[in-house]
C-alpha cells in the first residue's frame, strides 16, 4: 500500500495527452490479434489521498467495458487473452481551484496470453499509470467539474488506449502478433504512429515508479 500511495503522490500533479476518443477511427494495427477473454479483478485495490470511493465492482465493470470497446474491433485470426488487475486509484475531490487542482489517477497491471501456445506473452506483469486527459472540464482538476461516474469513464477509457499503445510497440519490437515472421515493417509503422505522452512526463512518472518500488510493500 505504500507503493502505490507514493507513486501517486509523484504523479498527481503531471497532465496526460492520451488520445482515447480514437474507437471511431481505424483501429491501430495489431497483427492477427482477436481478443479472447478479457478479465478483470482488483484483489489489492488501494484508495490513494484525497480520494472519492469506487468499489472493486464498479472498477471491474467500467474497465472491462473500456477494454472491450477498444479490443472489441480487432478481427485477427488468433485469439489472446487481456488479464488486468487493478492496483491503485484516485478520483480527485473538489479542491481550490489553481491551488490545489485535483487530479485523477489509476494504476493497474496487465498480463497478454497467446491462446494457441497457452503461454503469457509478457513474464512479469506491465504496470500502467494513467493520468485524466487534460480539457476544459479537467483543466482544473475533475474534481471540481466531474462526477465520479465520468471520472472512472475517463480513466478506464485511456487504461483501454494505453493498453493498445503497449502491445503496439510490443508488437513492432517482438512480434507478438505476426505469427513466426518475426517483427514486420507494418509493426513498425504503427509503433511510430502512437501518440506518446510528453517525455518529461514519462520521465517523472518512471522517477516516481522508482522511488515508490524502494518502499516495503506494506
């Protein structure tokens, strides 16, 4: 619990540019990927500092939702299983506007199986930190301008993009979705494609990764 509640006090003040109003738009190249199950829990769920509440079912139901949207329109020819467990979260509370600005965040692991080899694709599981898009109603935080219900929509919905981001790199570096040929130039293509967050932000977020993974666990 310590982890995740300093890693959130290290990302709180970044702003996120991640582009999830994308679903009517040609989906991202992914090779022969079709999702197969698609499973979400949330066994360790942490409310980070001032946090409105969210269940584990209400977080299961909203992020299985996003994922199925997202991985809903891939129509490969091999099935591979998304499992996501979900770690740790803030949904901003009404704070003092440009003093304070509240920000919303989520953490969350993810896991990709290859159906037909019965095997995982990644050994240890990704760790994902998603921060709240920045627009007019969260300009000052989502806590002033949003309900909780909008503000688990948000950060679902850009868990879901930031997902596809990481198989699409790892799909141009490892292939994992080209069968045996390996990582193609198509791959590649859409890997340059993706629309990355600022490399100042990433920085600060691995810096708070860091610093967060040298508490204990407890």
């Amino acid at each position: 619990m310590l982890r995740i509640i300093a890693l959130f006090a290290g990302v709180l003040a970044l702003s996120a540019c991640t582009n999830a109003n994308d679903l009517n738009q040609e989906p991202t190249y992914l090779g022969d990927f079709q999702l197969g199950h698609n499973v979400v829990v949330a066994p360790n769920l942490t409310k980070g500092p001032a946090s409105r509440e969210a269940s584990e079912e209400e977080w299961i139901e909203v992020m299985t939702k996003a994922i199925d949207d997202r991985f809903g329109r891939y129509e490969g020819e091999r099935l591979y299983h998304l499992g996501v467990s979900i770690e740790g979260y803030v949904l901003a509370v009404p704070g003092v506007p440009l003093v304070l600005s509240p920000k919303s965040a989520l953490i969350f692991k993810v896991t990709a199986w290859d159906d037909a080899k019965q095997t995982k694709l990644n050994a240890e599981p990704e760790q994902i930190t998603v921060l709240e898009s920045v627009s007019g109603p969260t300009l000052l935080g989502s806590g002033l301008t949003q309900s909780k219900e909008k503000q688990l929509d948000n950060l679902s919905r850009n868990a879901a993009k930031l997902i596809e981001n990481w198989l699409v790199r790892e799909n141009a570096n490892n292939g994992w979705f080209e069968g045996d040929a390996g990582p193609t130039e198509e791959a590649r293509k859409a890997a340059a494609s993706i629309e990355e967050e600022p490399s100042d932000a990433s920085a600060l977020v691995e810096e708070a990764q860091s610093e967060a993974e040298a508490l204990p666990e407890s």
